[in-house]
C-alpha cells in the first residue's frame, strides 16, 4: 500500500544522510517529491537516486528571501504541498569557550530561524490537512559537552512545532518533530575532521547509545513516513524519538 499516492512532499535538506533517505521513501510511497539544499551537485545526485521527476531546488534557509520562490517553484510544478519535511541543518561543536559569534550564528540561522522561516513561508503553500515535520534530536534533551549551542536550536524546534499546532489547528495542519539519535550520516565529517576523528566519534556516539549501536538512515525515513501519513493522524505537537535509547537512559 502507497500511503502518500499523488501528494506533493517537500523535504528541506534532500539531498544527504536523513533528509535524501526520506525523500527516497516517500517517493516508493506514491509522493511527488521537491528536495532542496544548498549544493548543486549533490542535489542533482540525490534527485537521480529519488527518482524520476524529482524537483531539485538550490537554496539555503538561512535566506528568507529565498524561500517564497522555493515553495513557489514547488507549487507552479506540483500544485499544493501535502508533506512538509524541515530537515536542513547543521552541527557545530566546540568546548564553550571557544564558541564564536559566527559558530552561533551559523547554527542559529540554519537550524533555528531556517526551521521557523521554512513553516511561516510555507503557509501560503500548504493544503489544509497537510503535515508538518521538523527534525530535531534526542541531544535536545541530554547534556553534552561542546554541543549545548546545537542542543538549544533542536529544543527551540521542538517547542516551536507545539506553538505552531495551536496556530494551525483551524487549518487541520499537524506539526510534529522526529528525534533522531545517533545516526550514521555524513554530518560526522563536515567540521573538517580527519576519517580519524570521524571513527572515533562515531565508535564513542554508539558506546554512549544502549543498544550499542548508530542509527540508520532507512530507520529514520520509517519515522518521517509515519508522520506524513494518516498513520499518525491523532498526533499533533508531538515529538517521535528514535534515538536508540540515547537521551532516555
């Protein structure tokens, strides 16, 4: 059974690790899909792995201006949008007191005002009934060194996807966060760190997580299907967490 036949599904961030997974999923579920991001070449690959008629959009939500013609392009193509996933963020990590001004701006623009921007530009766009999913993370409830400025932006969404019910429920608009945990993507390796250091990471983020283990990709694209469909329709301003264990025990 195709649970998202003929909807049109938007996915910020498309085009690597989480977000291309879910777009790939949709897809096989019946969805017309747009992905966007801020790269290009990796867009245009990822379109070509979710199939044929995938709109591919450059854009970065960091840029408000940017974003009116995105859900434009998707709407003049598409028609209307069903599914929207807000994914596109980043990770920067650096002890406390190092942490620059342009560190936190870059983290705050993409993943807390981009997510806020990428709802509130959208509005016009959206069908009644539509589903909204922002990606947040299990670190948001979980103190960890070095990344408290990354935990603040994925608590922010995570209370803003609750406000944003309240505002939309007249319009049957559902918005909720998917928490991943751990996962295995390649935003390990995007501060600059050596394939060393990106091992390391990763052999100490599974120790850390009960079951011993990273998160896949394929795992996370399950829980971002459940809330796009009508599988998940009696759950408004919720937070699904996939992590693993990782910021319950």
């Amino acid at each position: 059974m195709k649970k998202l036949e003929n909807k049109v599904a938007v996915v910020t961030g498309g085009n690597s690790g989480i977000g291309l997974a879910a777009a790939k999923l949709f897809a096989q579920h019946g969805a017309k899909l747009a992905i966007t991001g801020r790269n290009k070449k990796t867009l245009d690959t990822a379109a070509v792995l979710v199939g044929d008629n995938t709109l591919a959009i450059v854009s970065d939500v960091a840029k408000v201006s940017e974003l009116d013609a995105q859900y434009k392009q998707v709407a003049d193509t598409f028609g209307k949008i069903d599914v929207l996933v807000v994914n596109a963020g980043v990770f920067v990590a650096a002890p406390l007191a190092d942490y620059t001004e342009e560190m936190f701006d870059t983290i705050s623009d993409i993943n807390f005002k981009g997510a806020f921007f990428s709802v509130q530009k959208a509005l016009p766009y959206l069908n009644d009934g539509a589903s909204i999913i922002i990606t947040s993370s299990g670190v948001s409830n979980k103190a960890m060194a070095t990344a408290s400025a990354y935990a603040a932006t994925k608590a922010a969404v995570t209370s803003l996807a609750r406000g944003f019910s309240a505002e939309l429920l007249d319009r049957k608009i559902r918005v909720n966060v998917l928490s991943p945990g751990p996962i295995e993507t390649p935003i390990f390796g995007r501060n600059g760190a050596t394939p060393e250091q990106v091992d390391g990471m990763k052999t100490y983020m599974a120790d850390i997580t009960p079951i011993k283990r990273l998160g896949n990709v394929e795992e996370i694209a399950e829980g971002f299907l459940y809330l796009a469909s009508d599988d998940s329709k009696f759950m408004v301003g919720g937070d699904l967490v996939l992590d693993g264990g990782f910021s319950r025990f």
